[in-house]
C-alpha cells in the first residue's frame, strides 16, 4: 500500500487521459530563504532496521500532524508505516493545512508543542519556521536524490510526495461526449452537473483556479458561475461527487495520471493547458519529543521503496522512472511545480483572489470536512 495514497483515497481509481505533452520544463528551485549557518551534515547513513531499534530504545512514538481533507484520509499511510514498524505507537492527525500551521504556531508560543513531523501543504510555513530556527535541519537517505524543488539544501524540509489537482470525469456520465481540457467546462451541457471544492477555501485549488484564470480569463469564470456548479469543503469532495454517481464532472481534485481501462473516473492532464502540481513537504520540528522516530518516519517515506508506490506514479526522487506513459511531474510546464511555492508565499495576493472568487462563486459554506479538532489533537 502506498504511503501517500491516503492522501486523495477516494481517487486511487483515477486515470489519466490526454497525456503525450510538450517539451520538458524548466528546473525548480528550493523556495527556503534561510540562512546557511547550522548545517544538516551529510545524508543518513543508517538503515530504516538500525533507525526503527534507535527509535524504539528512545521511547518509540510519534506524532504526526498531516494535511488532508477527512480524519481517515491517512489511515493508508498509518497502516503502511505500522505493518513496517509494529512497534511504533503512531499518532497520525489530519486536519487542513491552514489549521494546522496556525495550531502549531499557538504551540509555539504556548511552549505545548504536541507533533514531532508536519507534513501539509502550506509551504511558506516550512520557509518561515525555517527562518525562524523551528525546523530540525536533517538529510534523510535519499536527499541527493531528490529533485531540486522538493528539498531545502540545508535539510530543513524535504518533498515526501507528489500531489496533483486538474478535473475528473465519470466515464459512464460522459459517454462518448468528454471534456477535453478546461475550456469544454463552461458548455452549457454541463451545467448542473459539475461539483468542485471552493477555491477561496482551499489554496491549492485557488491555485488551479488562478491558472485557469490566466489562460482562459474571468470571463471563463463568470461562466463557470452560471453553470450550477455544487461547490463543498474538501478536496476530496468533487472525486467523491464523481465517485458516486452524483455529477459528471469533478474540479478541484486529486486524482492519478496512470492509465487505466478499468476506472469509473479519468483524471485529465490536456497538452497545453493548465493542471497543477507541488511536492508535499515536511520536517522534523526541532523541538520534537521524539526526534528518531521522526527521523525513521522521514527515511521510510524517501525509500525507493514507498515511492515506487505512489498511487499517481509521480515521485519526488529522480533516480525513480515513472511508469510508461508519464513523465516526472517537473517535465511538465503545465503543472507549474514551481510557480505553487511562489504563489503560497504571496499571501497578499491568495487573500485579493479568495475574495474576488467568493464574488463569482459566493462565500464558503459547510463545516471543516476533517470536524474541529481543538489545541492540541494528538497530546
């Protein structure tokens, strides 16, 4: 079972369609801005073996705070990890990223720190904690091998998977009659029948919004507006839409290049538009109870072996060949790998765009898809 399937389960299914794209783009480059001095040192040399018996005689727990969109969203990645290291009593939390940065910053300043590992989508967060001298500064096994824009270079944070999110279709709700790219969305046959999470809720899919923006212009998004379009929290709801027969069309969401002649839903990836992409990162927190653990968690993400898995046949290492068909996520110009770091950063600018969005789309309705989770989930 992959680690990072959890992520986007509902999704596993999903297939690609449309690939074959351009010429391969340009390299991506390390988002953090912090200073040199405290060096990581060299890569890990210890086994996962040698690292799980380190992690067991320092007390083996640990505690994970993960970005997702439903409370057994990492079930997957728990169970993966636990059938590797029985022993290890792992506490795994879910919640969305921009809770979770903002509870650990209230654990900082209330010295109740609760999770050893962060793994969310917020990037800035990892620059500005690194900045701030937060981040335990480490090179797993495997850190050479990482592409360039998925890793600090001092070890502050690295990648530990590959997301994507473009739109789906069901294949039995579409027939002979699918969407090609972004642009057939607004055809008036769809209306009614397209689900997409808000994107002034969820900054990855603002991101996937903002790009549609620039290719196709507002007035692509004022008829978007008008095609009925059932908009929910969490990016996992347009999959489920989709999933479970309830409407044709999903935005929004993550989803699988890999082809396959067996699933209900396709995931589309269209030379020459829009779809994006990033590198989930995380790190150990300097100040974490159980630092070994944290460290074994990190190295048995990077392994060749869990990334080989990877439910969307994207990985973050580039000694890794992704299946036939796909290329590695940052040969694709369209999936502005390193254009999402940048965006994050500018959080006057995400702020101008959810704000514009709610007036085309109306303000964000719903509980929290994760539920509520206090303080200190996880203590």
């Amino acid at each position: 079972m992959s680690s990072f399937l959890s992520r986007r389960r509902v999704l596993t299914t999903g297939a690609g369609a449309a690939l074959g794209l351009g010429a391969v783009g340009a390299t991506t480059t390390s988002a953090s801005a912090a200073p040199a001095r405290h060096t990581a040192g060299p890569e890990e040399t210890r086994t996962l073996d040698e690292l799980y018996q380190a992690a067991l005689k320092e007390g083996g727990k640990l505690v994970i705070y993960a970005g997702g969109d439903t409370p057994t969203q990492q079930d997957g990645t728990k169970a993966a990890f636990k059938a590797r290291f029985p022993d290890i009593d792992l506490t795994l939390v879910v919640d969305y990223s921009k809770y979770h940065d903002v509870r650990v910053d209230n654990q900082f300043a209330t010295n109740t720190l609760v999770p050893d590992v962060v793994q969310l989508q917020t990037l800035q967060d990892f620059v500005r904690w690194n900045q701030q001298g937060r981040l335990l500064r480490y090179r797993p096994a495997g850190f050479s091998e990482l592409h360039p824009g998925f890793k600090d270079p001092q070890g502050a944070w690295v990648a530990i998977g590959v997301i994507a999110f473009s739109f789906l279709y069901g294949t039995a709700a579409v027939g002979t009659d699918a969407p090609r790219s972004p642009l057939d969305l607004v055809d008036p046959k769809w209306k009614g029948k397209i689900a997409s999470s808000y994107p002034h809720d969820d900054d990855a899919v603002l991101y996937l919004y903002s790009l549609y923006v620039q290719k196709y212009g507002w007035e692509w998004v004022a008829r978007l507006a008008a095609q009925d379009v059932r908009f929910a929290r969490g990016s996992n709801t347009p999959g489920e839409a989709v999933l479970g027969g309830q409407k044709a069309i999903g935005i929004g969401t993550a989803g699988s290049a890999v082809p396959s002649s067996t699933s209900p839903a396709k995931f589309v990836i269209a030379d020459g538009h829009p779809f994006m992409a990033w590198g989930q990162r995380a790190t150990v927190l300097k100040q974490a109870a159980n630092p070994t653990a944290a460290k074994l968690y990190l190295n048995w993400q990077l392994s060749a072996e869990v990334q080989q898995r990877s439910f969307n046949g994207w990985s973050v290492r580039t000694d890794l060949t992704p299946p036939a068909g796909l290329k590695p996520v940052w040969e694709y110009p369209n999936a502005h790998v390193d254009g999402f770091p940048r965006f994050m950063a500018d959080r006057a600018e995400v702020e101008r765009l959810k704000q514009t969005f709610a007036l085309y789309f109306g303000e964000v309705k719903g509980d929290p898809t994760p539920g509520s989770l206090g303080l200190h989930p996880g203590a």
